[in-house]
C-alpha cells in the first residue's frame, strides 16, 4: 500500500493507494500554513486514520509520496520555498515515524497529477505523455519512459513559459508572450477583456454585470457558445496561442498522449477539437503517428494518486 499527499495552500489532502494506484480511500483537513510541525502532525493523523479505516498496519505502507507547490529537494524530501504555504526549508523525511518506516518521496504537485493521469487516468498504457493544465496559470508535467522527467534541478516542466509571442503581454515570471499570459483561464480573461475595450456588443458585458462586474473564462465559453462574436473571436485567438504551444512541445518530445488539465479544460471537446486542428497543422511532418490530445479524467485525485506512485 501506498500513501499519496497533495499539499496545497487551502487543504491537506491523503490518499490510500494499492500498488497499481487505485484509490481506497481519501481525507482531508484545513492546512496549516506556516506552522510545519502541526501541519507534519496532521499529515501523519490524516495517514494513520486511512490506515485504520481499510485496517492496513503501517509497516504495510510502502511509500509516502507528498506533492507540494513550489520549489523542493527530492533527495531528503524537503521543501525549499512553499508557494502560498508560508514557510520554507521544511524536511518531511522523519515527519511520519515512528509509526510509518516507509521512504517519503517528494515532487511538485503538477508532476504528481501528470504521473496519476499515465497510471491511473487518460493517459494509461502510455509511456510517453505530457500534462497541461489550464488553470490560474499554466502548469505541465513530463513523463518520459513512464517515469517523471524533471531535470538535473527537478524543476523541468514549466510549460506555461513557453513563448508564444515575442514581446507579448507580461508574465508573472518575469517575461514577456508566455503561453501562461495566454493560454490560461486568466489568460483568456485577459484577451477578453481587451477586447471588450475596443467597443462592441458582446453578452460578455451582461453576464459581468450580473457577476459584479468580473468576467470569468466560463463566462467567454458560455457567450461563444450562445453565437457572441466577440467571444468567438476571443476563443480563437486563445486556441491559437494555445494550440502553438502544445505543438511546440510535441515537435520536441514526440508524446503518444498530450493530456489536458484545469479548469479550461471542463469546456471537453469544443476545446479539444480545435487544438487538435492546430497541432496537426503545425507539427513536424513525417511522424508514422499522430499524438493523441485527451481529456484530464482524474480531477482532483490525480495529483494524489501521483504523489502515492512517485
């Protein structure tokens, strides 16, 4: 057995997994953010009580995989900078003895979602596949040979900093025409608003007004769908940015899966479709197959399932 741990600035999220990444069982608790020795304190109550429920003695659990955001050293399990955690240089390696004498594996939590889609998701009975997820920003996971490829300072993945238009809008990493400044939800909160400021009719500006005067990526889809022109517009755009990059990273890597998390990615096929259009058109010819782009299915679980299987 196999404990799997998503820990995020909200919840403290831990999952029993079997050896293959089916998941028994699941809790949760409110995190404590920057008060690491009650939050290891709360991870290993959490474990202990999965344990307890499917009746698994501890020394049966072969492994405790932890996803975290941010940066991390894998070889002694330790959090270096814990975006949104409010704390720094926490060690997880000894937090879950004496009861669980198991290693404790650390990644970050977007690799840890693609890793539990290949197993147990979308992307099962791939070897070779690719995560994007379409959310506040835009994250990404690598697994190569069915295994996490992360780089020598295990940080690759970061997808959303492809460029995607040199002397674009402005990232938050510090560059300019990220796909992250494009292709996320806010990204496409971002194009529709400036369209709106050209001036138009669009339903984009009803549905702000009865949402307090914010527009949301839904609200986009929602108006497309309904025959706005504007929003129709914008959502072409988006999937150009978008449909650019993941051709970019299939050009690269060759995956057989390009799996496609987030928010965004619940808009299903009228998303797909056209992305899968683009990529055709602007990958490398000559390829004998063709890289399929899917749909995330494990939500929420897949970085927890991940984490249990690292």
């Amino acid at each position: 057995m196999r404990i799997g741990i998503d820990l995020g600035g909200t919840n403290t999220v831990v999952c029993l997994c079997d050896e293959t990444g089916g998941l028994l069982g699941k809790d949760s608790l409110p995190t404590r953010t920057g008060d690491p020795v009650q939050m290891k304190a709360d991870m290993k109550q959490l474990a202990l009580g999965l344990c307890r429920v499917h009746d698994i003695p501890p020394d049966q659990v072969t492994q405790i995989g932890i996803g975290v955001p941010g940066s991390f050293e894998k070889e002694t399990a330790t959090l270096l900078f814990g975006t949104n955690l409010g704390m720094d240089h926490v060690c997880f390696a000894q937090a879950f003895q004496p009861e669980f004498s198991c290693p404790v594996k650390m990644d970050n939590d977007a690799n840890c979602a693609a890793l539990g889609e290949v197993i147990a998701g979308a992307g099962q009975g791939s070897t070779h596949a690719v995560m994007v997820t379409l959310g506040t920003g835009v994250g990404g996971g690598i697994v190569v040979g069915g295994k996490l490829y992360s780089g020598f300072n295990d940080i690759a993945g970061e997808i959303g900093h492809i460029v995607v238009q040199v002397g674009g809008l402005p990232c938050n990493c510090g560059r300019k025409g990220c796909l992250e400044a494009y292709a996320s939800a806010t990204g496409m909160i971002r194009l529709a608003t400036m369209a709106l400021e050209q001036g138009g009719e669009s339903l984009m500006r009803d549905k702000m007004a009865a949402n307090g005067g914010k527009l949301t990526a839904k609200m986009v889809c929602d108006a497309r769908d309904a025959g706005d022109k504007i929003a129709s517009q914008v959502f072409d755009d988006y999937c150009m940015y978008l449909g650019s990059g993941l051709a970019s990273i299939v050009n690269i890597l060759q995956p057989e899966k390009m799996i496609i998390g987030g928010g965004v990615a619940g808009y299903g096929e009228k998303l797909l479709q056209p992305l899968r259009e683009i990529v055709a058109k602007e990958s490398f010819k000559g390829a004998r197959k063709s890289t399929e782009i899917v749909q995330a299915m494990l939500g929420n679980d897949a970085g927890l399932v991940g984490a249990a299987m690292l």
